[in-house]
C-alpha cells in the first residue's frame, strides 16, 4: 500500500479579515495543518499495523479514526476557500435564486443558517448542495464525522468549534463570530461551487 501524502494547501489562507483577525487565523490554520499531518500518519499507521498483522481490534480503532481526521483536514480546506478579505455581503446569480426558491428569501436562509450554527455542541455549519435533485439544505455536523452526507456537495462551510473564534470573541461570542464570518464570505466561490453541483 502507498498513499500521497497530503499538504497543506498555503493559498487558501485567508488574511484581512473583517473582524476575524489574522491571529484568529493564524492560530486556527495551525490546528488545521495538525490533521493535515494527522491524516498523514493515520494512513501510516494503518499501513504499519497490518503489515504487521496487528490485532484487528488496534487495526479497527485506527480505522474508526479516517472521518474524523480527514474531515478535519477537508472541510477546514472548505472553510478557508470559502473566506475573503473582498466580500461582498449577498450571493448573486443562480445561487441567489435557489437560496430564495428554497427558503424565500436570502435573509431566511441567513437566519436559519446562523440559527444552524448555533447548535448546541461543537461542529460546523454546512449549506450543502444535492447533486441528483439540486436541492439546498443546511446542516450541522457534529465535530468532524457525525452527519455529512455521503454525496451531497458542501457549498459554504462554516467552522463553529470554539477554536474558530476564541481568539477574537471569546468562549460566549459564537453569534459574533457568526455575523462575522458572513461578512467574509467569498461568494463567488460557493457560487462556482454551486455551478460544479
Ligand atoms: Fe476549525
């Protein structure tokens, strides 16, 4: 067995941020290069282990671990993409129209997708796309594994683990860091996102 290793992907880091501050950034982009290294020796291991023929109860816990840490890598890749210094505040195009056939508005979408950020427990926020019927719904996925949909596209990920806004807002400041991630957010790449669905 062999595997690519994976790499941190330096130009999705966002900078400049209106009122996400770089050292917000700076310090979340460093967790996500920890399961980019994560994943990595994850395969590793695995690789290792049963090479090795380890028990298949150590092989199996190892195994258990493929969503958490390769979620954690993918959909901090999502979130970085999908943040900029040079946003403008509404979708526009196909998406706008979608967002307001499924929810009737724009604001309604906002507000149920803020309401799904602010679930209780740690996680992320997800408007994920339906290839087969292009429908739009909004999800949230407990920390990185529990929910995503096996073939649905994510559109606009938003992190909502406390580490995406302890830096800036502290531990109660969840519904700040909401309003500003959405003035961040680079809807020209959810709208092509959308157009690839
Ligand atoms: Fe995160």
């Amino acid at each position: 067995m062999t595997y690519t290793l994976y790499k941190p992907k330096e130009q999705l880091k966002p900078q400049g941020l209106t009122n996400i501050s770089d050292a917000q950034i700076n310090d979340h982009w460093n967790l996500y290069v920890g399961y980019v290294n994560n994943t990595n020796q994850l395969n590793t291991d695995l690789q290792s282990l049963i090479a090795q023929k380890a028990s298949p109860l150590l092989i199996a816990d190892r195994r258990r671990r493929y969503g958490f840490e390769y979620n954690g890598m993918i959909l901090h890749e999502y979130y970085f993409e999908n943040l900029t210094s040079a946003a403008p505040q509404n979708p526009t195009n196909n998406l706008a129209q979608a967002l307001q056939a499924t929810w009737g508005s724009i604001d309604a979408w906002k507000e149920d997708f803020c309401n799904t950020g602010k679930s209780r427990g740690i996680g992320w926020a997800i408007l994920y796309g339906d290839p087969l019927t292009k429908n739009l719904t909004n999800h949230f996925i407990m920390d990185h594994e529990n929910g995503p949909i096996t073939h649905f596209k994510p559109l606009l990920v938003m992190d909502v683990w406390e580490h995406a806004y302890m830096v800036d807002h502290n531990a109660g400041g969840r519904a700040n860091y909401i309003q500003a991630f959405l003035e961040n957010v680079s809807w020209q790449t959810v709208e092509q996102r959308f157009a690839n669905l």
